[in-house]
C-alpha cells in the first residue's frame, strides 16, 4: 500500500481506501461535501507523488492540487494537510 506523509503524520491507505477516507481515519482536518469529484471541498496540495482519477472530475484543481476523494494514488504522496486541531493539541478524545 502506499504511504501517505502529511504536515503532522504518516500512514498508510488501506485497500481501496481512498485518500479522503484515509485522512479521516487519521484525524487530519479535511473538507468534502459531495465525495464524488464535483464540489472541490476535498481539495489538498499535493507536495510529492503522483495520483491519477479513474474520470476525469468535474470539481476545479489548481495546478499542484488533488482532490483526495476521487484521485487514485499511483506512488507514495505527500500532502500539505495538519491533524485537527483537537488532536494535534494533545487534547484528541477529551
Ligand atoms: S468532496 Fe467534492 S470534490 Fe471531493
């Protein structure tokens, strides 16, 4: 599976995960609202790596951005996105 770094974290996406989900899972702060490609909610930058989309999405992506619920991870990414802030305060599950 390939590796996921954010500003905060580092983790791996399960299978077919997708890269909204995993940041989720994780507890990074991330946006959406239609999670199929149309709204740009979801949009990350994307530091390194290389991610494909199955079709190609109707949503916006400036040059250098992903949109993490409908791209394919094609190699390992980096993506500039932090935990939440409750987590990354040390105060997660208080
Ligand atoms: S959540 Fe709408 S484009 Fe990703």
């Amino acid at each position: 599976m390939f590796k996921v770094t954010t500003l905060d974290a580092e983790f791996e996406l399960l299978p077919d995960e997708s890269l909204l989900a995993g940041l989720e899972r994780t507890n990074h702060a991330v946006e959406y609202q239609c999670r199929s490609g149309y709204c740009g909610s979801c949009r990350v930058k994307l530091l390194a790596g290389r991610v494909s989309y199955r079709e190609m999405p109707m949503a916006f992506i400036a040059e250098g951005e992903v949109l993490a619920c409908c791209c394919v991870l094609e190699s390992d990414v980096a993506v500039a996105c932090c935990l939440r802030a409750d987590e990354a305060d040390g105060k997660g599950g208080e």
